[in-house]
C-alpha cells in the first residue's frame, strides 16, 4: 500500500469530507481515506496496482474537488 496525500482547496467542512469519503471510499484498491478539513488535504491508502494517482485525482474532481498529489 501506497500513502499519497492531495491537496483539495475546495474542502470547507465536515458535509465536504463525507462527499470525499462516499466518492473514494467503494474504489477498488483503496483501503483508507482520511480528510482534513483544516490542512484541505486527503490522505489516501491504495494499491498502485488497482488504483493510480491520476484516477484518485479524477475522482476527487468528478466529486467537485479539484486536487492535486503532494
């Protein structure tokens, strides 16, 4: 497992975290994501085998937050 932390500018609260978590949470090949609200970050565990970063980022933009990898 892979630990590849975004930045998402456009988190603002809690009902955006639950957003991010219902739209990564059921991917194949990720096993945790954590939101904080405070930093605007997404800290995502996944298997680079079933999941790249690039289909996270796709992800997190189809859900309305823009984000890139750090």
């Amino acid at each position: 497992m892979k630990q590849t932390v975004f930045l998402a500018p456009d988190i603002e609260c809690g009902g955006c975290a639950s957003a991010i978590q219902k739209a990564l949470g059921k991917v194949e090949g990720i096993s945790d994501v954590k939101v904080d609200i405070a930093a605007k970050t997404v800290a995502v565990a996944h298997d680079l085998v079933l999941v790249s970063v690039e289909a996270i980022v796709t992800r997190l933009e189809h859900a309305g937050f823009p984000a890139v990898a750090q």
